[in-house]
C-alpha cells in the first residue's frame, strides 16, 4: 500500500521508518535534504523518513498517522492471503 504525504507525494507504507513534527526533527534532520525540493519549508508540519530517503509534508503528524492505519493493517492483509 501507499501513503500519501502530500506536495504529489506518494511513498511505500512499508518504507516508510519515521514520521517527525517538522519544528522538532528540523533540528537533527537537515531539511534542505528533503527529496521533494518543491515543498515549501514554511508550511511543512512534518518530516517522513523513509528508507529511500527523508520527505518533508504539508501535512500534520496525526493526519499522517490517520492515513498510515488505514494503509499498514490493509497491507498486512493482503499480505497474508
């Protein structure tokens, strides 16, 4: 399954290692190292770190959180069919 994180965004649920309050993770993980270059650093709300790289997101912690339950226990479903 994927996530969508925003910005066009789409990443693998299963890649997906971290998701950081933008103002806390902004001060151990480099944002300038996002891989979506086109996102706008002041509406960022959050960092998702992956395993193919780090994603900042318009989009807040809870909503992503919101978003990763409904995507993780269908992939673990489907997973075991």
């Amino acid at each position: 399954m994927f996530l969508s994180i925003g910005w066009d965004n789409v990443v693998r649920a299963k890649d997906v290692v971290a998701i950081l309050e933008y103002d806390q993770a902004a001060k151990t993980v480099d944002p300038v190292r996002a891989e979506n270059d086109e996102a706008d650093d002041a509406a960022a709300k959050s960092i998702i770190v992956t395993t193919e790289g780090i994603y900042s997101s318009p989009l807040s912690v809870q909503t992503l959180k919101r978003r990763a339950a409904v995507s993780i226990p269908r992939m673990i479903e489907e997973e075991n069919l």
